[in-house]
C-alpha cells in the first residue's frame, strides 16, 4: 500500500492515541502498545486511527484514509471478525464504529476459543496492562461508570417491591430484549490461560438486542430466546455470581454473571479498589437478633463488603462497608437464617436513559 506514508511506530502510536480518547479511554503505556501490535495488523492500525468517535460509512472512511473502497471493505471486515471494529447495519449498507477496549475488544478476544491468536501470551499482556497504574480508573469512569449492579430479585422486600423500576430487574431488562445470545465468560476465559480460573461455568454472559446480533453474527455467540437467558440468570443466581448490567436505562446490551476472582470489574475493587459499576439502588442491614453469626454472608461476598466482628457479649455479627457494598444481594440470598435484609439506599441512582447518553456523560466527565 505506497499511500502510507508514516512510519510502521507512528501509525501504532495515532492508534493508540485515538483509543485514548473514547468514552471509556485506554491509557497509552508499553503494555497497550504491546497488545495493539498483536491484534492489528498495519493497515488495520493505520484504519483505527482514522475513525471519528460516531460510526460512518465506508464512503467517509475510505476519504479519511485514502484507501479505495473495496480495499479498505476487505481491512474492515477483517476487523470486523476480530472484533475491533463494529459493522453496524443501516438500511442497505453498513456503518463501522471502532471498538474501545473494555467493553469491547478485550471481550471480543476472549470471547474466542478457536482463534489463531497467541491466547495465553495476550491473556498475560491484558492482566499486566490492567494492573498498571490509572489503567482500570481511566476505563471505570467517573460519576458514569461503565457498568451497574443489578440486585437478586427474589431478596427485594416485599414493601417495597411494588416501587422496584423496570430497568432495575434482570428478568425484566430480559424480557424487554425480546431475547438475545449466550457467549463464553471473556474474563474466565482469559483467567485459564493464566491459570487462575475459578471453577464458575464460562458459558453464562448475556448480550442483548443489536448487540447479540452482532455478537452471532461473528460467531461470538448462540442466539438465545428469553426463556434461555433466564434460564441462565437462574443458573448463576444458584451459584452466587453477581449480575453486571450495561450501565443504561434503555435497551442495555450485556448482562455479565461475575466472581471475584476472575471478573476484570469485581478484582478492580478487590485489588486496587477501583469501582466500574454503579451499586444497585438496595444495601444489605444485618438483622442481629435473627443473626446465628455463622459467616457464610463473609464468605459469599465476591468484594469483601462484609466482615464478621466479635462484640463485647460474646457474639460475632456481620459488619456492611456501605462504601464497599455494590447491593447484588449475593449474601443475602445465602443467609441461612434471612438476617440480612435488602433495603433502599438514601440515595437512588438513575442511570443513563441509552447509550449515547452514557458516552457523552462519560466523555463530558472526562474532558472529552
């Protein structure tokens, strides 16, 4: 290709800087510029660096790249089916939107078992890069954060049930899909090439609407009817996983069924007490004259929101870090003797009604 003009490092780098720049950002270090050569080829860099931040047409790309348009159609899709651009259909043709870094292509990736891609190698580059300092608070956002929890629906009172929205039920946000698709666990999968996956099923993530669309298309994922998708809601509830939901009131794209150990967002908290989820609007109280001190709450607890403190009679009760606590319900769910009770916060958030909102709040927040 004679039109390229800039060195192979300058075009890596104008990538690397216009990832940068998304919503959710991706801080330049030599760990990213390590995964960037790795999942883009040249061309695919030099195409990367060119995207606007709204999606466009082939028309507008092949101007800003001054690559012809079968050409650059043959990069896109190549892209495309490595999930680092998004093909996004619009009436006859196809609009392509570049794919941040999380949520986005370190899924994608991940999402893949038969890729040709060194995966342990990669697995090693993204554990170290999102261990690297500012890493995971850049992408976790600000007051808008990338994600938000959503609370087990079966330990919400009953008092005040009847006052629980739509968009803070996981079976309703399902239902209102109309279904979607079932993808591996990117995060477990990635884990089990560093060999610390837990033994959490991988086969539980949610997408939703255009996005499992897409998703299937790529063969990222199995299409899936409601009832599937409860099914598998059902599953990891049994398990005690935590639902992460797209942090959006309308038509939220994923639902992620997490652990501690193994989730990018929940080790965020655990190991450098970065929060990339909203909490849910409900907090667990300990009801101590029902309390049998047991522990199991502690022990259920994927974020360590919750301590077993001895007191001066004698007893030992579980102690609620409200500042930790993300409202998932995990322990409530598992108290043997139903002493920890969900109940509202004082204060409710309302997430972004879509998800061009939550990219301009995030990107206002951001100076962006």
């Amino acid at each position: 290709m004679g039109h390229i003009i800039n060195s192979k490092e300058e075009i890596y780098n104008a990538l690397a800087e216009r990832l940068s720049k998304t919503p959710e950002g991706a801080p330049i270090n030599e760990h990213l510029m390590a995964i960037l050569h790795r999942l883009y080829t040249e061309n695919e860099a030099l195409v990367g660096s060119k995207f606007s931040s709204i999606p466009m047409p082939l028309k507008k790309i092949s101007a800003l790249t001054d690559i012809e348009e079968s050409e650059l159609k043959i990069i896109l899709d190549g892209m495309s089916d490595k999930g680092l651009v998004l093909d996004i259909p619009r009436k006859d043709t196809f609009y392509y939107m570049l794919t941040p870094m999380l949520v986005g292509f370190f899924e994608y990736t991940f999402m893949r078992t038969g890729s040709q891609l060194d995966l342990k190698e990669l697995a090693e580059l993204f554990e170290t890069y999102f261990h690297s300092p500012g890493v995971m608070k850049e992408i976790a956002g600000m007051d808008t954060k990338v994600m938000r929890t959503l609370i087990y629906e079966n330990v919400i009172p009953l008092a005040v049930e009847t006052e629980v929205l739509d968009y803070e039920k996981a079976t309703e946000v399902i239902r209102q899909s109309g279904g979607g698709a079932i993808t591996t666990c990117a995060c477990r999968h990635e884990a089990s090439h560093l060999g610390t996956a837990c033994d959490a099923p991988t086969e539980v993530c949610i997408s939703l609407g255009g996005a499992a669309e897409w998703i299937v298309r790529k063969g990222l994922g199995k299409p899936a009817t409601v009832e599937d998708l409860l099914n598998v809601l059902k599953q990891t509830q049994e398990l005690g996983l935590v639902h992460l939901c797209d942090n959006v009131m309308n038509k939220p794209t994923y639902i992620c069924n997490c652990c501690g150990c193994c989730c990018k967002v929940l080790r965020g908290i655990n190991e450098q007490q970065v929060f990339a989820t909203h909490p849910s609007n409900f907090i667990p109280s300990p009801d101590l004259e029902s309390c049998v001190g047991c522990g199991i709450c502690e022990e259920k607890c994927h974020i360590h929101a919750i301590t077993m403190t001895n007191q001066e009679d004698g007893t030992v009760i579980p102690v609620i870090s409200n500042e930790v606590c993300i409202g998932c319900g995990v322990c409530s769910q598992a108290c043997p003797s139903e002493s920890l009770v969900m109940s509202r916060r004082s204060e409710i958030a309302i997430p972004p009604e879509n998800i061009k909102e939550k990219f301009r709040r995030m990107a206002a927040e951001k100076g962006r």
